[in-house]
C-alpha cells in the first residue's frame, strides 16, 4: 500500500507544478499590461498607447506633444529616443 500512495505524491506534486507554471505566466502577462504612459502616467486606453521601438516607454498619441492623430503603423521612436536617432540628443 505504501508504494502506490508514494506514487500518488509525486504525481499530486506534479500536477500542482503546471498550475504554478499557468500562475507564472499569467503573472508574466499582467507585467505586459503595466505599461504607463510617460505624459500622464497612466496605463489605461491601450488603443491609443504608442510604444516606443527603441526603449520601453509608451505615450498616447494625446499626450504627446505635439499629438498624434493615431497610433503610427511601422516604427516610432519616443521624445526621448527620437533625437538620440537623429544626433540631436545634446545630453553630453
């Protein structure tokens, strides 16, 4: 009786390991979610939330200045990004 209950255990353990692995990824996609927008520091509106394609700020096409009348297709950089693309950076 002993050998099958030992069984039993690991295999209760191994079904707890995927839920822990669907925790973590649920976990892994809320973080996703947690994007904020620079100008106004909020993380509502995802349609309207651009992010940037060189570092990992998002901003909503209304909060920038000046606004974006839709979110591009393609590339975009950030305010921030942008002059360092262009050399006009200047923080040195």
């Amino acid at each position: 009786a002993v050998g099958p209950m030992g069984r039993a255990g690991p295999m209760g353990r191994a079904d707890r390991a995927p839920k822990q692995a669907i925790a973590a990824t649920d976990d892994d996609h809320d973080d996703d979610n947690d994007t904020e927008c620079e100008g106004c520091g909020l993380g509502d509106d995802e349609p309207n939330l651009v992010l940037c394609d060189d570092c990992p700020r998002g901003w909503h096409v209304y909060c920038l200045r000046p606004k974006l009348p839709h979110v591009p297709r393609g590339s975009w950089s950030c305010p921030r990004c942008a002059p360092a693309a262009t050399g006009g950076g200047g923080d040195d």
